[in-house]
C-alpha cells in the first residue's frame, strides 16, 4: 500500500503540475519518499539509472535535433508542400498530414511530432479558415497518429528504447519487426480516423492563401545539411547495431554536428540565425530527472506486488496460445499505461515479460506486444504518454483547448480497433521473420 500510495502521490503531481511545478522534480520527489521509506534501496537507483539512461538521453539528442530544424523552418517547409500537394482537397490533405505526422514521429520521435507538427499544422488551418470541427479533426489526428505510428525504428519513441534495451534487441532485428506492424497501424489510424471525422473535413480549401515552401526556411545552412545528415543517421543506427554502441551516444554526435552547424562554430558564431540558447534551453531536461524518479518509483511498486501480478496474467495468456498471448499482453499493458502513464508501464511490463516462463517465441511476441501497447494504447486517456500531455500543453498554449470528456469521447472510439489491427499483425509477421 505504502508504494502504492507513492506512486499514486506522483502521478498526480506529474499530471497536476501545481504552479508550474516540473515533472522531473515532482518525480525525483517521489523517488526521495520511496528511498527515505525503504520502498526501494539504494542498489535499486543504479538498476533504474542502467535501464534508463540510454533511452533518455538518445530523447534530449533528438529533441535537441527536432528543435534546431524546427527554428530552421524545416518542418514548416514540408507541411507547406504537403498543403499544396492536397491541392485544395480536404479529402486528400487530411491523408497527408496524417502520413507527414507519421514520417515526423518515426524520424524525431512521438513527443518530437507533438511539439513541432501541432503548431505548425495549426498555422496553416488559421491560414485557411477552416471551421473548427474541421480543424479539431486535423488536431486530433495530428496528436493520434504521433503515438500510432510510432513503432517502426528503436528511436521512435522511448518506449521502443528501452524495451530494446532491457532485452537486448539490435536497431536491425526491431526494425525488421516493427516496420512492417508499423505500416499497418499508419493504414489503420488513417482509415479509423478518416471515417471517425469523414462529415467534418472540409471538401475543398484555398491554396492559393499558402505561402512558397522556401519562404519558411530561416537558416539554409541547417536546411541543407538536414536531408544528407539524417540519411548518415539512419546508416549509422543500422551499421553500428552489430556492436551494442549506445544509441544515445550516435544521436548525440548527430546532435552535436547539427548544433556546429547552427551555431556556426567554424566561423565562430558569425552569420548564425538560430540561437542555440534558446534551443538547449528548451531541450526536455526535465525528462532526464522524470526518467530517473519516475522509473525509480516505479521500480519500488513492482518489487512489491505489481511485477509478480502482471507476470501471472501474462502467464495465463501465454497458457492460450501466440496470438492470446500477443493481443492479451498489448491491451493488458495498453490500459496499464492510460491509467499510470506508459513511460512506467513499460518497465512494468518489460519486469513481467522477463519473469513469466514462456516459449522463445512467444517471450518475444510478449515484449513487442509490450511496445506496441504502451505506444499506442496510452491514446485512451489524456495521461496516457508523454507525448499527449505535451501535445495538449502546446494547444494550451494556441488557444485551443481539449477537456478529458472530448478526448476520452474519441481516444476510447478510435484507440481499439487501431490497437488491435496492429497486434494481430504482429502475431502473423513475427513469426515469419522468426522461422529458421
């Protein structure tokens, strides 16, 4: 009960947030308790911080890149082009914006796709005048699919990070996986929602309100070293996965190429455009500390009850055959994550997966069950991931904003049948890739 109730106290500060307070501090708080009351020891803060520390900062690098491409104009430059590629059909930009969010949330992470396409897909509804059950349907589907089309590489969401990394799993053997699930999750989110709003997106728009692409890129130095150095990225993550090299320290030095360029360090400085203060200074350090308190906390009511429970249930499914087992887990832990954030129910759920006694095969059905649940799942409650609470505080922020009732009303609509599509996919592809 006494972790429990540490947990539950954290939370709620981590969602309240009373006066501004961050979610790092309220989590390390949380954390103090739990060590101060022998809810956890000293021994289990090196477990967290082993289990963590890679998925954190690989985080901060991609925000930090997201952020200094975003100043760039980069991201407003493609949305420009995908408005105009819609041609002055609402039918046909609703799709892609949906796929443009997509593609953001598999390259810079959900929480990246969150904070940057939101706004951006927002200025370019205002431009238009669409009405607003219009442009809460664009809204909506913006925030849906940064979380649902999150699954294909390791560094798409901090969930795949550290599952990855808890079970060993190269970048090449996840994306091998998760590529193809990922696919079928981008189709089902696009048809689940595309009928969920079919009466109000808008038939036809006014392109000719749309400025050119190029008027959106700030710093051209950045914009032209953005395709060739993602494209390095990418190679790099899938060469270097042979050798267990730390994630974080490969999107680090990505980080650090791209800061030089915007900063201009060769020419010391001069001509720069984007102030790389205001980027570092925006960087998520509070997640660093979330991370550590959070998981710390976490790690205090599993060791007393919550990891044995979860590996009996799981137990019992795996005891029903691969595709119970797989469409079992991702719900279990899909509702776990809405209802106590997904960040900490995929350590929950990664303890339960290593403990219950299973098949090769099905384990491994278990743990990427594990991932696709609490990436797509935590989209039945407002408190659900990260990237959701972000994504409503950056509508806050414009002026729009969405009460539970409203999201809940859609999230609990939408969420099962993408949910599940996704995990019987997984359940037929995995063992494909998996036969000898």
């Amino acid at each position: 009960m006494l972790a429990l109730t540490i947990f539950l106290a954290t939370l709620t500060l981590v969602i309240w947030q009373p006066k501004g307070l961050g979610i790092g501090w309220s989590a390390l708080a949380g954390a103090a308790v739990a060590l101060g009351t022998g809810v956890v020891g000293l021994a289990d803060v090196g477990v967290a911080w082993g289990i963590v520390w890679d998925a954190t900062f690989t985080f901060v690098a991609l925000i930090i890149i997201s952020l200094i491409l975003d100043e760039a104009g980069f991201f407003a430059w493609a949305a420009l082009h995908i408005a105009r590629w819609g041609r002055g059909r609402g039918r046909l930009l609703f799709p892609l914006i949906v796929v443009l969010g997509a593609m953001i949330s598999a390259l810079f992470a959900n929480d990246g796709a969150a904070l940057l396409l939101t706004p951006i897909v927002l200025a370019i509804l205002i431009r238009l005048d669409f009405s607003p059950p219009a442009a809460l349907a664009f809204i909506i589907a913006t925030g849906f699919v940064a979380d649902t089309t999150s699954l294909p590489l390791v560094t798409s969401n901090l969930v795949n990070i550290v599952t990855a990394n808890y079970f060993g799993v190269s970048f090449t053997r996840y994306a091998q996986v998760m590529v193809p699930v990922n696919l079928v999750s981008l189709v089902a989110t696009l048809i689940v929602v595309g009928l969920y709003f079919r009466r109000e997106i808008p038939h036809r728009y006014p392109v000719e309100r749309l400025e050119a692409p190029a008027t959106a890129i700030r710093d051209h130095q950045v914009f032209r070293a953005a395709f060739p150095l993602l494209t390095l990225l990418l190679v790099a993550l899938f060469v270097t996965a042979r050798w267990e090299i730390p994630i974080a320290l490969i999107m680090g030095s990505a980080a650090l190429v791209l800061i030089a360029i915007a900063g201009r360090w060769l020419s010391s400085g001069k001509g720069h455009v984007i102030s790389m203060r205001t980027v570092l200074g925006n960087a998520p350090w509070q997640i660093v500390l979330f991370s550590v308190g959070m998981y710390l906390v976490v790690y205090g009511l599993g060791n007393a009850w919550l990891t044995a429970w979860a590996a009996e249930v799981l137990a019992w499914l795996a005891a029903r055959g691969e595709l119970v087992a797989t469409i079992g887990t991702g719900f279990a832990v899909a509702i776990l994550a809405s209802v106590m954030n997904n960040l900490p129910a995929t350590l929950i759920g990664a303890l339960a997966v290593d403990q219950v006694q299973v098949a090769p095969l099905v384990r491994e059905l278990m743990l990427f069950a594990n991932v696709v649940g609490n990436d797509l799942g935590p989209k039945f409650t407002p408190i659900g991931s990260l990237a959701t609470l972000l994504w409503l505080h950056v509508l806050a922020g414009k002026g729009y904003r969405i009460s539970w009732g409203q999201y809940m009303k859609v999230g609990l609509i939408i969420t099962p049948p993408v949910l599940l599509a996704t995990l019987i996919a997984l359940a037929f592809w995995l063992p494909v890739v998996s036969a000898p």
